[in-house]
C-alpha cells in the first residue's frame, strides 16, 4: 500500500516522454517512476547483498580450508596472530 507522498518537477520535454512511455506500457507515470526507482536503487542494492552474502560464504569455506577461524577474534587479536604466522 502506498503511504508516502512526494512531488517532482520536471522539464517539460522529459515530463512529455514519461507520459508517452507509460501510455505505451499502460501504466500511469507515477507507477513508472517507481518502477524506476525500485530498478535502480533496490534491485541494485539486492544484487550488492548477495555478492556480499557469496563473499561471506568463500571467505568461511576458506578459512576451513586453511583451518582458521575468527570467531570471536578482535582486530588487535588479529593484527597479532597475523604477526606470528
């Protein structure tokens, strides 16, 4: 449900081809606008957190390759055990 409101301003050359684009694709222009937005901000932002959640997992699949782990390790902690490796 839609509770927020806000308004945008427009040249009206840019304003004109919205209106075309949502005519074509049977949409009203703030339903374009955010989809829009939904494409370029949140779908991103989803796509950046798996690569993180990847990221993760290859980073404690290693570390079980190798046999180290850092649960519970602070940085100082680290710094330290890196200077004895």
């Amino acid at each position: 449900m839609l509770s927020k409101r806000t308004q945008i301003l427009f040249e009206e050359e840019n304003y004109d081809f919205l209106v075309w684009l949502a005519n074509e694709q049977k949409l009203s222009v703030g339903e374009l606008v955010r989809s829009a937005v939904k494409k370029t901000y949140f779908d991103k932002r989803e796509i950046e957190n798996e690569k993180r959640k990847r990221f993760l997992k290859e980073l404690v699949e290693w570390q079980d390759e190798i046999g180290y782990v850092m649960k519970g390790s602070s940085y100082k902690q680290l710094i330290e055990d890196g200077r004895h490796r």
